[in-house]
C-alpha cells in the first residue's frame, strides 16, 4: 500500500538490498491496486511519483523521533481529538489538521485572551501541526481527503456519527483504498445507542457519567473541574489506542476502526467510585478535596493560603502530627487507625484546621521540608509558574510563530530517553499550508490549486 507502517519504518536500518526489496514491493501494491485509486479519481499524472518520493524519504528519515515517518490525518476540532493529535505530533507525527474554509477549529475564536487573532485556548492543544483548508460537502474536496488518507497512517475524526458516512469518507469508505490506515472515530457517547446523535461536549459528559455529582463541597451543589478532563482523558484513550494499533499493524499489515467516547471514557475514569457502588452499593458524595477513604487527605486553610497534606498511613500521620506540634493526636485511640481516622473525621480536621490556620504556606513548607507525607500549598497559575521544580522540569518552551512572534507553551510533560518528545512547530494560522501540502504531497500545479481556491474547495 502506498501508506506505511511502523514495520516499514524499520527497514530503514537494514541493509540496501532490503530496502530495494521493499522498494520494489511497495511498487509492485501501487500497480496492483491503480484501477482502485482511478475509480475515485485520485491521482493525476505526477501524484503516484509523489507518494513514492514520500515513501523513499520516510525510509531514509534520521529522526529520533518515535513517530517519525507516521502521517496523521486530523479531522477533529475543539479539545478531545485536538488533544490526541497534539500527542502524536509531539512524539514526531507529521499531522495534518483540516479545517473548514474561513472559520477553522471553534476554538480559534474561544477567547479572549488572543495571541494575533487567534485564541491562546487553540493555541495550547494545537502545536506540531500544519493547516489545511477543504471544503469536505464539495467532490473535489472529498476527493482530497481521500488522496491524503491513501497516504496516510492514522486519520482522527469527531464528527456526529454518520457524518463521515454522508460525505463519502467513512472507514468502510477509505478502507476500500487504503487497508492500513487507522481510523479513530471520537464521538460523544459512541457510535450507536439512544444518545448517538447528540454533540458532545465536555461538561455533558462528565454530568451524565458522575464527574460532576462527586466534584464540589460536601454541602454544595455540583461542580465542573476547572479543566475539561473528561476531553483531555478521552484524548489520552485516544492516542493511547492508536499507538497500540499502529503496534498490531506490525503484524497484521491491516489497519482498523477505533471507536472512543466522551462518556464511556468518563465512567471508565471514576476508578474506585465505580467499584464502591459496584461492588459494594455505595452511592458516592461530594468530598471537596478531602478524600472518601482516607483521613487526613485534604486541603486546610493557612494564615494566606491553603495546604494540602496527607496522611496515607499510620506512620505519615504520626509525623504529620509531630511536624504541626501536635503528637497527641496520634496518641489518641480515636485516631490510630485509618480507619477509626475515618470514623471520627470531624473532629480530626477540626483539630487540625485550628493548628494549619496559625501559620503561613510558607511556613509550613519549610516545617514539612523533608517530610515523608505527601504536601503542597494550593498554587495560583502565576505561582505554579514561579515553582522551582515547574522550572526544573523545562516545561515551558518557547517557539517562534509567523505572526505571533515568540509563544511561550506547555510542552509535553513525559520525557524518553532515546526518542524525542518536543515542539517543532508553532501553531499553524488557518490554511498556512493548504498550498504547500497540495503541491508537496499531493503534486498539484500552482494553477490547479488557484483554480480550487476559486471554486471555494480550499483556501
């Protein structure tokens, strides 16, 4: 096939009459199926040379890359599916982000604040990518997207279910040209069932799986977190699956649909508060940051502030104790065990709220330096950034953009030891490499291109 998987990857570093042989082989698949790609119009005359040119240049790439060489289509938009693509373009993924003429992904009007006129919300979940404007309702466009997905590894989309279906670019659709390519669908609430058809968003789906029932004071109402994680999770289900799927690639050289929701990802989140009701009937309850199963686990007023301390064990709580002077309350019998800690929880974090009020986070941070239990003041964002271990980590990065000029970003937060894992693009303005990817990886003309800009198929 004229896409490529991780397997072929590795011929790169075997011998030249191994790499011929794939050469030859994967000439010997374009030939095989060229009544295929003309059924659809794919290819004018010089396009079969262009994708052979990619192939041979993926084979020869150098890059340390983990995802060097892997092409990913990407028709999502908002944060899930941005999310995941974002991963992948992190780990060295060539990702194309395609977006509507004119408007692009939603998010690059969520704002303020704006960077140019674009929204800083679209920048951070949008880096490592290049824009490319189709118009998917027209044939031409359509006929656009299935060129670039019969070169393609990986093709993300988030629309309603059906609506890839409708414009003839289903994976039943692709398949049918390209057998290998990964095809991750992000809905909602799945591909059928009675909630199928609605559009989903963050905040529904973390109101119907639980999130927002079990978020918020003991005695308030429901809360939403203050980042959308049931998105940024699904993301993360996203890539994950993908990553395993291009791993089976290798040894099926077939590809496969992958379907992941924002409410099976929610519920599949609620980890021990699934398994309490279960396998135990209990109904759970908004803890604030206190912990349902732990005591103390939980955040306390200071004298400017507030700090998070814990005491997973009977040996963190004794020192906790000893470090707030107060060691008479893990002589207490009420509190020598957990679970008696649990028991009598009020009365354990009123004693405790009386001795954190007296001091400043700054304080206590330098009495429980060294501790063995687990604390943190609760930061602002300025703060969070002034962090020293924030500082130590080198998350922030800078990167230039075209109109922008030097954006400061969250980069990725896992570090490998023999790959790369950064930003090597800023990103993109909408449609910045509509052009460039037409006449670079699809071998159209100058003039082919302006006639489809006339015609309202890009832009």
């Amino acid at each position: 096939m004229a896409t490529r998987s991780i397997q072929e990857t590795q011929t790169c570093e075997k011998t030249k009459s191994e790499s011929t042989a794939n050469t030859q082989e994967f000439m010997s698949l374009i030939s095989s199926q060229m009544l295929n790609y003309r059924r659809f119009n794919l290819f004018g005359g010089g396009t079969v040379r262009k994708v052979l040119q990619s192939h041979v240049r993926y084979c020869s790439s150098s890059s340390s890359d983990a995802l060097s060489g892997v092409k990913v289509l990407d028709l999502t938009r908002v944060l899930a599916g941005p999310y995941c693509t974002q991963i992948l373009g992190d780990l060295g993924a060539d990702v194309l982000k395609i977006e509507r003429l004119k408007v692009g992904d939603d998010t690059r009007s969520w704002g303020p604040p704006f960077v140019g006129n674009t929204s800083t919300y679209f920048m951070s979940i949008n880096r490592n990518k290049r824009s490319v404007c189709v118009n998917l309702k027209s044939f031409e466009g359509k006929e656009i997207i299935q060129q670039l997905a019969l070169q393609s590894d990986v093709l993300v989309e988030n629309y309603l279910p059906g609506k890839m279906e409708e414009y003839g670019l289903g994976y039943e659709d692709l398949k049918k040209i390209n057998p290998q390519l990964i095809y991750c669908s992000i809905t909602g609430y799945g591909n059928t069932g009675p909630y199928a058809s609605r559009p989903g968003y963050d905040v529904i789906a973390s109101s119907i799986g639980g999130l927002n029932f079990v978020t918020g004071q003991e005695d308030g109402p429901p809360c939403k977190t203050g980042v959308a994680l049931t998105d940024l999770a699904t993301g993360l289900y996203a890539h994950g699956a993908i990553m395993a799927a291009l791993l089976q690639r290798q040894k099926t050289a077939s590809g496969q649909r992958i379907s992941v929701n924002l409410l099976s990802t929610q519920i599949a989140c609620l980890v021990n508060l699934g398994a309490n009701y279960l396998l135990a009937g209990q109904e759970a309850k908004r803890w604030g940051t206190a912990h349902e199963s732990i005591v103390p686990y939980q955040a306390f007023s200071t004298s400017d502030g507030y700090m998070t301390v814990g005491g997973a064990n009977d040996r963190q709580f004794n020192e906790l104790c000893s470090r707030i002077g107060r060691p008479e309350l893990f002589s207490d019998p009420k509190y020598r065990t957990n679970a008696l800690r649990v028991k009598n929880r009020k009365q354990l974090i009123d004693e405790m709220t009386k001795t954190m009020s007296t001091k400043s986070n700054a304080e206590w941070n330098k009495i429980f330096h060294g501790a063995n239990f687990p604390y943190g003041p609760i930061n602002s964002l300025s703060e969070v950034f002034a962090d020293p271990q924030v500082a130590h980590n080198h998350l922030v990065q800078e990167i230039d953009h075209s109109t922008a000029g030097t954006l400061k970003l969250v980069g990725p937060p896992v570090e490998f030891s023999g790959s790369g894992n950064r930003i090597r693009l800023p990103p993109p303005e909408l449609g910045q490499h509509t052009e460039s990817v037409l006449k670079d990886r699809l071998g159209y003309s100058l003039s082919q291109i302006e006639q489809l800009r006339d015609r309202g198929v890009i832009s």
